[in-house]
C-alpha cells in the first residue's frame, strides 16, 4: 500500500491516489497528448517555433503546454563503417551498452510529487492536494506571485505570458491537473484517453506501479536490462511520484533530474527555528510589555 | 490497387487492422505507420507484446522503425530488388509453402513458347513495341489458350490510346478463359510459372540486394530468415505498405512483389498474414470503390473507351469473358443496374441499357494530363473538393501555371487553401512569372461543411463503411459536397430541361429525385440506398448476387450491396468491440458481403481443414463453410466440388478455388494479364536516379508515362552526362502532426505548433560534405524548382554504399505550401518533381528522385528562376532528356 | 449560499475546524475546484462520429452543446480504434471551430487583385451558368479519329479522398451524365 497524500492532507476517506504511468518503451512521439490535453484544457498555442531539436518543437512543458514529447536521437555505439566521418550531435552520450541506434520518446508531464514543493510554497492556497491524491492549481484563486516556479525540481509549473484579454489566464500559474474535471465524472484524462499505444496509462497508483514493476520484469526477461522505473519508489526524494515513468535509459538522457529533491525538504525545520526565533521575541516583547505594566 | 487486383482479384487491403494482432511477423515496407496511422499502430503494438517480430524497411529511420524490432534502411526506389530477393530466397531455400502454393497459385500453369523474360531481353519482357513503348502482352498467357486468352477481349498491354486498364480491377480479376490451361502439378516443367519465376529471380541475389538497396547482405538474410520462419502451417506473416510503394513509376509491381512472396509462403486468405494496404485520406478507398477516378465506373468497372466499347456488346465482352470463373463473370448484372440506377425507365434492353449515355474515354484523362492541358487552354473551368493540387499534387508550378489558364475555378475546402489563392500570393507572384492582374481565372470560394455537419459514410482502409451522424448545421454559407452537387444538379438541369439537344438527353433523364431529411437536405441514406440497390418493386438488395441482367434490379455500386441488407443501415451498426469477437462482424460493413478476410478460404486446407489450430480461421463443417468471418466463398460449396464441365462463373468455381474473383480461381505468381508493365516485377530505376541499374540493361520503367513538354524537364539519370549535377536522393513523406497538403492541419495552431516549418532531414555525413548546420537553412534544387528548407541533421539518415559509391539522400515532409492564409507556411517539397507516372494507374513518382542541396536560403524574384535555369543549362537538359523510355543500349 | 462564499466557508475557518489542518486539502479546495466537472456532462447531446483525417476510421464521438461543437473524443466502442485518437484526430475540434475557418462565398473576379463578397445562391448560379456554357463550348460527340466519344474535356474535377461515399456518387453521377470525364481524386497522389 502505497503513502496517501490525500489523505495526509486531510481527506477523510479519500478515492484511491490516481496517477499516470508512462512506459516510454511504446511511445510513438506521435504527440496525441498534447494535444488532446490542449483541447481538453483548453490551454493556448505555445508558439510556432522551429527549434531543430528533432521532431521536438515544444521544447519544455509550462503554462502552456502540459504534456511535452521528447525526443532523443541517441547514436549507435559501432556504426556500418562506412569509411565516412562520424559526427555526434551535442549532448549525445554512448552508453556503451547499445549497438544499434535509438530514438527515444517520452511524453512528460507533471508529476504530481507525493512530497510537493510548488504545493509547500503556495501562499494563497491555489495549489492544493485534491482527494485523488493530485496537485492542482485553482486558476480563481492563484495570484500569480510565483513562487511555485522555482521550487518545482522538475521545471514543470510556470506562469502564463500573453496578453490579457486575448489568452486566458495570463500570469496565472498553470500546469496539469491530471483532468481533475474529468476525474470528478470517472473519466480518463484526456492525454491517457487518446494516447494510441497505451504509453500513457492512468489508474489507481498502487496498481500502476505494480502494472509497471510487472513491465520491466518482463523486458529484463526479454533482454532489455536498460528497462527502469522512475518515481515509483516512494523513499526518493520526493516521496515517489504520482506520475511515474519507465524509461530505457538513465534519467538524465530524458533531461529528468536522476535524485529529485522535494526544494521545501527543509522547510519544516526552518519553520521550527523562525517559530522559535517568533517566540523568542514574543517572550521578550511581553518581559518589555509585561514589566512595564 | 492494381497490384492486388492483378494478384487476387480485389484492390482493397486483404485484411483488416485488428487481424495485425495474430500476425507473428510484421514487415512494414514503403509505410512510416506508427507516424501516418497511429492508431492503427496499436494492433501493431499489440503483435509486438504478443511475441511478434517487428521489421521496417525504410529509406529513413522514422517512428515507426524507433518502436521496431529491426530498422532496415534501403535506398529509396530500390524495393523490387529487395522483394524479388526475398522471393530468390523463398525459392533457393525451398522455403515456400508447398500445399498451398500447389492449391491455391497458378504456380503450376504453364506459360507459352513465345513468353521472354527479362533474364533475356535485358531488362524487357517479350511483346515489347519501342515505337509506342508498350507491351502487346499476348505471349504472356497460360499455354493452351487461344490469342491472348480472352473472348473477344484485347490483351491487357494491347490498349495504345489510354493504357488505364491496369486499375479496373479493383473488385475482379483480368478477364481470361481458365478452361484450358496446361498444367504440371510436379513444377518442374521450364514454361511452369513456378520454374519462371525461379529464373527470373536467381540474380536477385543477396550480393545484389546489397548493390541495388544498400543493405548489407546479412541484414538482408535476416529479414529473409525472420519471414521464412514466420510462415507456413503454424505462423503467419503480414506485410504492411502505404504510399511509400505507390508512387513509383514502376509502383504497382512493388505491390506484386508482395503478392508473390504472400503466396509462395502461404499467407493470403489467413489470419495475421495479408497484405495490409494503409490509405491516407478518411476515404480513399471509397473515392476509388465509388470512383472520382476518369478511368472507372463504380465497383471497378471500366469506364468504355472510344476505340474498343463502342458498343454496349463490344463493352461487355472487354471487360469479361463469357467463359471465365468467378464472381466477376456475372460483370453484366453490375453493369446493367448501374446503368438502371443512373436511368431508371430511360435504359432498356433496346437501348442498350442507355449504354450510350456514358462518354467515352481515349487515353490518359488522369489529373496530371488535364494540368497541362490547361496550360494549353483546353480546360476552362476546374473543380476542387478538397483537394490542393499547389501544395499537394507533383510539379506544383504546373499546377499553378495551370490553374492561372482556366476561365473559372470553383474551389470547396473547409479553407482557404493556397490553390484558391495562388493568384495573389503564390510561388509565381513572388518570383515574377506570373502578374495578379494578368490572371484572368475566375475564382468561386465555396466553403464546405466539416464531417460534424454531415451524414454519411467514410470507406476506411480495410473496405469498411462507417457511417457518420450530423452532430450541427454547418456554419454560414458552409455546405456539404452532397447538398452542393444536388442543387448544381437540379440548376443545371433546370437550363436544359427545353432542350432538343441529343446529349442533354443524359441529364433530363437521369434520376434526381432525393428525398429532403428534417433540416431540408438531401437525405444521405436514401442516396446510400440507391447505391445498395433495390429490386423493380422497390425492395432493397441484400447483396449483389440479386443483382440481375434483365434490367430488374437497379444499384450504384455493386461491391457495396448489402450495406443495407435486411433493410438497415449496416454501415451504422455500432455494437461495442468490447461486445463482440475480435472480428467485430457487427461494427460497421465492409465490402464484399461484410467479408472481413479475403479469399478466407484458404485458411483451410484443400479439404477445408484448418492449416493448423493456431491459425484457424474458417472450415468446412460438412455442410458449410463456418467460423468467425463471413466466408468468401459459396457458403454451402464442399471442398471436394469439382465444376462440371462448361460451367461458367461462380458455378465454375472448383471447392479448391479460393480467389473467387479471378478468371481461373488462383492466386497469380505470374501476371498472365491485367497489368501493362509486365507479368513479373524487374528491378527498374526510378525515372531520375543517381544509379546506373545493375540489374539490367533497361534502366528506368520502359512504359512509364512520360510527358515530353518544356514545361516538364526531366533529369538526366544513371550515367547520363549531367547526372551528376543532381547528385542525391531525394525522397517525400508525411509526418503525425500535418495531414497531407495542409488543409486540414496547418490551419490549426494545435496542429502547427507541432511542425511549424518545412525541413529537409540529411545525415551528419551528408552535411558536412555540403556545409549543412542543424537549425540552419539550405536550399534544394531540381530542373523544376530550388526550394529552401530548414535542416535537421539527424543519424536517422544514413548515407548508403550503393554500387561501390556512396548515396545520400535527403528527405523531405510535403505538408506546407506558400500562401498567406495558413497559421504556418512554406515552401513546398512538391514543387520539386517533373512527371514521371506509373502507366498502369498514372501515379506520380514522388517517393524517389534526384536532387542537388545547398547551405542557406534560396534567392528570390528572378534569381530563382536563374539558379534553377542554371542547373537545367549545366545539366545539358533539353526537352528530350529523360523522355526516353526504352534505354538505348537495348536496341539492336 | 455556497460554501465559497459563506463565513463558513472561508478556508481559514475550514483549516481549523476541519481535518486539514495543513491547509493544503480539502480546506484549501475552492468552491469551483470543488463543483469541476467535465464539460461533456452537460452537453446537449453525444452524436457518432468517424475521424475525417485518415483511413483507420478511428471512432468519435461528438459533444453539441446550444449547437455548437464543444468537444471530439474517441470512441471506446469502436472495435478498430478503441477509443484513442492521434494528434489530428485530437484536433479534430479545432478543425470544425478553426479561427481561420472560412465560412462565407469569395468570389474573385478575373483580373482582380482581392476577393470579395458574394451571395451563395448566385454562385452557385453562376457556377451552372459556367458548367453549361463551357460544356456547350467544348462538347465533342466524336473525337478527332472520328470515334464516337460524346462528351466534354472542357472542365475537371479533382478531389473525393476527403468526401463521404454518397458525396462521391452524385459528383460521379451528375458529372457523368454532363459528359465530363477528368474526375479525378488523391488516390493518384
């Protein structure tokens, strides 16, 4: 039995913690996800921009974009001579274990941290943990201060730029609510729905997790010892991750942090010391006032 | 397809998606699937999980080779070498499906004397005429048959004016008279098909594969090993392509090639074998079964040609033979309520039907030949459905240049697409060839409804309909093709309903009368009952076999009767999947009869057993035929049923015939008629290729249809001076985000965001001998067009040792088109192709040219036309280069 | 009075009286996060639907609400699709709702240099006017090898990939009754 956010955050009695798992072993890159979450969410264009950086022209997941499609061209450790020159692209590491050359795929999104920074920061209470056990942004409620921008270790929640009264919900933050709409009906999220694969699985997370440990097993079986979870293992530094992932390579290769640490790890003991400080001067203000009644 | 047509009987896919599931090997080949049809992919993904071996053979490393279990890159236009090598393999190894192959081929029909091979003719198969640079294909016959072995008929080259005859078989065999066929059951005789195929094939070598594709022969044998030990009795292979074959000037035989390895190793007619066609429009397949094609009539009948059809009788005995097996020997009953449907009272037997009510054709009317006879000024006026021929169609100048010549131009598109505005913001505005003010072209906007605003029916890839409710009305002036047609149907007859004109007889008799639906529109189900057909008392058919000569049944497409047999709606049947078997019979209706496996005989035995229980599928209980699909096949026919003597049609299908739409009930290794290029697939090269064929002497197609005009430049090829001035493959393609020519993607910000600018993909190799950058900008050039691209230098394209030298090649996606109009534009990859079609069906070669590339951004205005003018003067290109069909060195 | 914006309902309040006393939960949950659900609860109406991009077929199913589209998803009962959608697919309502959607006639005169506006009943008048004089114009009953041909090489028709079957049938039809025959579609591209 897996921890339960919802619960610790004060649900009584609380659904099963919902969750996605991404087995980037079957994604095709087709990007169905983004959009599906686009018109789902509505959420606006993110602009037409070629990044040359593969089929990749989303470029990182923020207020505008929910679910991004990496992609990975990684070369072959031996490649067919062919008596010609061999040229790496930037940032393409060789394993050493892979012989043929691979194009990696992984549908990202956020991940619902069972331990979440943007969540510890919030000061207005938008970002809040739902009975799904999910983290969501209330766009009636955010004031845009941001301080969940940077607390995210995953880079996933930003503010949304664009001009008032043209984009909705400009310089609120915004990221994905794992459909929370959706959920409340017993709908699959959009993304999970249209993904054609079945590389974006959404279920109860205790079940995912045991679906997923189950899919590795069998690809270890099948000769593919790189297969890997990632955010299924609850004693990380995040608590585990409400949507996990298994990736065929280490994390680093997908631009994931490979230690991911909750930034308000420390938070609790620095509340302790600035209660202990408050209370410090509480006492001396009353010894002040207190005396001098 | 053709290809399938001239090997089974039928031009649709043999299988459907869900059926991939059981396949144990799965070879998709001129497809990138996982990126044009991802749902469809799942079934794919599903095999995998299952066990199944996954190889795509591929110029480019795509999505679909990344989930792959192997990625096989060829050169592009070198398939038939691959394919024929496979079937040397089949053949040397003796790995070939003997009960089947014996059963169900013609593997044991013996060919005539007179029949050339290739092998012989170095590169030509015997009947070949250099003057018209076509095939008289008698020789190619069975032995024992008379003339060309039809009744009256003519050989299947034999056609001098419009040579389209290949694509009428798209629901029927060629027709021949099978009666007479010598055979030699042992295969051993040297005119058996079998032993032919065995020689014409022996070059086909893994050394050669390697020289022609650039596969190294080891990876060649392991595809060869793969798919020989996933079939027979216990295993079955499907094979997967899509436009990645057709578009070749030698496209149809790539198909062939197929054909002949699925039935030499057994996997026709069988659960997760098949040849999976995967078509790229939501109807395609339908626009072909109910053809907006010039050459057919629907259901795959011929359009009449003037010279051959010019009677009723003369038409009849063309397009089948009195004498030939199968179901399209009762051709007359489809014939005859097409013309009633049409007609109604108005054709008669005295009349021939209102035979004469149809125009003639006499040569290629095809899209390619009506753009250039605009430019000539023959064509006035221009209707475009949905389709963006700037954008979309080869030679894109030809198509603009040709539009900017017609007096009007109705364009119906959901927007407003670059080949409605092509007047004022096109590639010839820019560069000064063509004045806005000099462009006398009419043009009528009229926007279209979207598939939400309408009812009606799609026909997708595996031959099933699916009907599509109205969800809205459609928005403003919006309006459906059908509403649109109907009113310009009723305008037009309305201005000549007075006339004393003999050809204006056609429209006022034509039945027009559509009942209204609640919103006021014409009903679309009673426009699908008319195409189901009913009886003279109104009863609607249950399926073609009602269909009746006499002129008492009337129906619009009979391979689509029985889509509303017992009265309903079949194409609107939606019970869940999750209801059903995996065959899913009651979801939607496919044709033939709701057949969901061809020629599902054959998974059985010659005595109607299963060939394994792994891969049964349907069987002979002693009565009839049963299992989970319908079975195509007389129901109620035994296996041991042998025809008696003079029987003729589908009474002359023996228990053991399990093509029934073939004039003699077999499987065609051997092409004895129907196609114009040849009984068997020779390795040609494409019309514009850096490679000398080291095959044969014969370089290119010598039949390909060729266009010889100063507004179609070809190429110098091979070893012609100047080929080297286009020294790299090119080849064209779709990607996920962006649906063909645009008009329905890059409209859409959700869409464009995803691909927003054209690129050109090029291996690190091929870029740094060019001084590529990734991100950067380089321009690519042909005799038609330079056209500038952004670069993605990627490993996914690697450069190819080809014959001793090494080849590049350089891909191209061919969604965007330059306008104003889109969320996202550009040039377009389109822009850089002469014409070069395939003379069977008159498809462009678009999936394999030669190019020139260089770094950065083209020049503008007259530049342009200088640099490319350039290119065609260094080229030594004149009007003559590459129109030559026949290779010199093959003349005595 | 809802909960929102009831003294009761302040978070604060909630915070303390509740369990959350982190106010990271329910407490912290607004009265609109709390009412969310998908908008396809309240449509009008769910129509049957097939993907119009490609030839899969994939099942939709269409979401009217007050006559307007408001969503497209896939159809979990189709046998072929099973529910899912590709990005086109997924797009399929901005393609009905698409901004740079043209909905009106333009018309644009030979020789002009911009569209302009036109009534639909009147194009489409026009358009009879041009299809009978050009057919008139360009009618040929016999070739120029003397062979009886009966028809017109005046006007052409491309396009039907896209079209329903019944669309295709009466352009089929009527166009070949009228003696055209350079109908032609995608398949040859």
């Amino acid at each position: 039995m897996t921890s339960n956010p919802a619960r610790d955050a004060g649900w009584v009695d609380p659904p099963p913690r919902k969750g996605f798992f991404t087995d980037t072993s079957v994604c095709i890159g087709c990007k169905a996800c983004e959009v599906a979450c686009k018109e789902w969410n509505a959420v606006p264009d993110d602009g037409m921009n070629f990044l040359g950086s593969s089929y990749d022209n989303t470029g990182q997941l923020g207020a505008s974009t929910w679910r991004h499609v990496k992609f990975i061209e990684q070369p072959a450790s031996t490649a067919v001579d062919l008596g010609l020159p061999r040229v790496g692209l930037p940032g393409q590491q060789d394993t050493g274990e892979r012989t043929d050359f691979r194009w990696l795929m992984e549908s990202d999104v956020c991940k619902h941290c069972t331990h979440a920074a943007c969540l510890d920061v919030c000061p207005t209470g938008s970002l809040f943990r739902t009975e799904f056990g999910t983290v969501v942004v209330q766009e009636d409620i955010c004031n845009g201060c941001g301080y969940c921008v940077p607390a995210c270790p995953f880079g996933v929640i930003d503010r949304r730029i664009g001009e008032k009264g043209v984009t909705k919900n400009v310089g609120i933050a915004q990221k994905c609510t794992l459909c929370y709409d959706r959920l409340h009906d017993g709908l699959t999220p959009a993304c999970a729905q249209a993904c054609p694969t079945e590389s974006i699985q959404f279920g109860d997370l205790d079940e995912l997790r045991a679906r997923a440990q189950e899919r590795v097993d069998t690809m270890h079986d099948q000769g593919i010892p790189q297969a890997r979870l990632y955010g299924a293992d609850e004693s990380d530094g995040v608590g585990g991750l409400g949507a996990f992932f298994l990736l065929l390579d280490e994390p680093e290769v997908y631009g994931l942090p490979p230690d991911p640490v909750v930034t308000t790890k420390d938070l609790p003991e620095m509340w302790k010391k600035a209660g202990l400080a408050a209370l410090a001067l509480l006492a001396g203000a009353v010894a002040v006032f207190g005396s001098g009644s | 397809m053709p290809g399938l047509g001239a090997s089974f009987g039928r031009g649709g896919a043999t299988t459907f998606l869900q059926d991939l599931q059981h396949s144990d090997c799965i070879v998709i080949q001129g497809s990138n699937m996982a990126e044009c049809h991802p749902v469809g992919f799942q079934w794919v993904m599903e095999a995998k999980k299952r066990g199944a071996k996954v190889i795509h053979i591929d110029p480019r490393f795509t999505r679909t080779s990344a989930v792959a279990d192997s990625h096989v890159p060829l050169r592009a236009g070198s398939d038939i070498a691959f394919l024929g090598g496979i079937i040397n393999y089949v053949l040397q190894h003796e790995k070939y499906f003997k009960e089947y192959v014996l059963a169900y081929t013609n593997a044991s029909f013996l060919l005539r004397e007179e029949f050339q091979d290739t092998e012989e003719l170095d590169g030509l198969f015997s009947g070949y005429d250099a003057s018209t640079a076509k095939y008289d294909s008698t020789s190619w016959s069975y032995a024992g048959l008379e003339g060309d072995g039809r009744e009256g008929g003519k050989g299947a080259g034999g056609d001098d004016l419009g040579h389209a005859e290949g694509e009428s078989h798209g629901s029927g065999g060629p027709a021949l008279n099978p009666n007479e066929v010598q055979k030699d059951w042992t295969l051993q005789h040297p005119r058996s098909v079998f032993q032919v195929l065995k020689r014409h094939y022996a070059r086909y070598t893994p050394e050669m594969v390697e020289q022609v594709c650039g596969v190294p022969a080891s990876q060649f044998l392991e595809v060869c090993e793969a798919v020989t030990a996933n079939s027979g009795r216990e295993r079955t292979t499907c094979w997967v392509y899509s436009v990645g074959w057709t578009q070749h000037s030698v496209g149809v035989q790539y198909i062939r090639g197929a054909a002949i390895i699925q039935l030499l190793l057994g996997n026709m007619g069988r659960p997760g074998g098949g040849i999976l066609a995967l078509r790229g429009h939501a109807s395609i397949q339908g626009s072909t079964d109910i053809p907006t094609l010039f050459n057919l009539l629907p259901g795959y009948l011929p359009m009449p040609q003037a010279a051959e059809h010019e009677t009723w009788e003369a038409y009849l005995d063309g397009i089948r033979s009195p004498q030939q097996k199968g179901f399209w020997g009762n051709a007359e009953s489809y014939v005859v309520s097409l013309l009633k449907a049409w007609w109604g009272e108005h054709a008669t037997k005295e009349n021939g039907w209102a035979f004469d009510y149809l125009p003639r054709i006499s040569g290629d009317h095809g899209t390619y030949q009506t753009a250039l006879d605009m430019v000539d000024d023959k064509v006035e006026g221009y209707f475009l459905l949905g389709q963006n021929p700037a954008v979309g169609s080869a030679h894109g100048k030809l198509q603009r240049l040709g539009m900017a010549h017609l007096k009007w131009l109705v364009v119906r598109d959901l927007n407003m697409i670059e080949s409605a505005t092509f007047w004022k913001d096109g590639p010839e505005i820019e560069s000064g060839e063509l004045r806005t003010e000099d462009i006398g072209t009419e043009v009528f906007f009229l926007p279209a409804a979207a598939h939400t605003e309408k009812s009606g029916t799609f026909t997708q890839t595996q031959r099933m309909l699916q009907w599509h409710h109205k969800a809205v009305d459609p928005p403003g002036d919006c309006q459906s093709e059908l509403a649109f047609f109907y009113l310009l149907g009723q305008k037009v007859r309305a201005r000549l309903a007075d006339s004393g004109e003999a050809r204006d007889l056609p429209l006022q008799h034509l039945t027009w009368d559509y009942p209204l639906d609640a919103d006021g529109e014409i009903d679309a189900e009673a426009v699908l009952q008319e195409i189901n057909g009913r009886h003279a008392d109104g009863r609607l058919l249950s399926g073609y076999l009602e269909m009746k000569p006499d002129g008492s049944t009337a129906g619009g497409c009979w391979i689509y009767s029985g889509v509303y047999a017992d009265g309903v709606n079949q194409s609107a049947r939606r019970k869940p999947g999750s209801e059903q078997d995996w065959v899913a019979k009651e979801w939607g209706w496919a044709w033939p009869y709701n057949r969901r496996i061809l020629y599902n005989r054959a998974s059985a035995d010659p005595d109607g057993k299963p060939w394994s229980a792994r891969k049964a599928y349907m069987q002979w209980d002693g009565e009839h035929w049963v299992g989970p699909d319908n079975v195509d096949f007389p129901k109620d026919r035994a296996p041991s049923y042998r025809a008696p003597e003079g029987a003729t049609g589908p009474d002359a299908l023996n228990g053991d015939d399990p093509f029934v739409m073939m004039a003699d009930g077999k499987g065609w290794l051997f092409s004895p008629s129907g196609l114009v290029d040849g009984p068997l697939p020779a390795h040609y090269e494409p019309a514009e290729s850096p490679v000398v064929n080291p095959l044969y002497g014969q370089q290119a197609n010598p039949t390909r249809e060729v266009f010889k005009r100063k507004e179609n430049p070809m190429q110098p090829s091979g070893d012609e001076p100047g080929a080297d001035v286009f020294p790299y493959v090119f080849t064209t393609y779709r990607l996920t985000e962006h649906h063909t020519a645009g008009g329905m993607s890059r409209w859409l910000p959700y869409l464009s965001e995803l691909q927003p600018e054209f690129f050109c993909e090029v291996s690190p190799a091929h870029a740094r001998e060019r001084g590529l950058e990734n991100h950067g900008w380089a321009t690519i050039i042909t005799a038609r067009a330079a056209i500038e691209a952004r670069v993605l230098v990627t490993e996914r394209v690697v450069p190819l040792r080809v014959g001793g030298k090494v080849v590049h090649q350089v891909g191209l996606p061919y969604h965007w088109g330059v306008g104003t109009d889109a969320v996202v534009t550009g040039d377009s990859a389109n822009d850089l192709f002469g014409l070069a079609l395939d003379a069977n069906v008159h498809i462009q070669e678009t999936k394999a040219a030669a190019c020139d590339i260089q770094p950065g951004r083209r020049p503008r205005g007259e530049a342009l036309l200088r640099m490319v003018e350039e290119y065609r003067s260094r080229a030594g290109i004149t009007v003559e280069t590459g129109q030559q069909r026949m290779t010199q060195r093959n003349e005595p | 009075m809802s909960l929102g914006k009831s003294f009761l309902g302040w978070p604060v309040l909630r915070q303390l009286t509740g369990e959350d006393r982190t106010g990271r939960g329910p407490a912290a949950q607004s009265a609109r996060s709390a009412g969310l659900l998908p908008r396809t609860k309240t449509a009008d109406r769910v129509v049957d639907s097939v993907c119009p991009y490609c030839a899969v077929g994939c099942g939709q199913k269409v979401y009217v609400k007050d006559e307007r589209v408001i969503q497209i998803e896939g159809d979990p009962a189709s046998p072929v699709s099973r529910g899912r959608l590709c990005p086109k697919g997924s797009a399929s309502e901005q393609l009905v709702n698409s901004p740079g959607r043209v909905t009106t006639v333009r018309y644009r005169r030979p020789f002009a240099t911009d569209w302009e506006d036109l009534d639909l009943e009147t194009a489409t008048d026009m358009i009879a006017d041009r299809v009978v004089e050009t057919r008139a114009r360009t009618w040929q009953d016999l070739d120029h090898k003397g062979q009886k041909v009966r028809r017109t090489l005046g006007f052409a028709s491309l396009g039907g990939a896209t079209l329903d079957n019944e669309e295709n049938y009466l352009i089929k039809k009527l166009f070949t009754a009228l003696g055209a025959v350079q109908i032609e579609n995608q398949a040859r591209i």
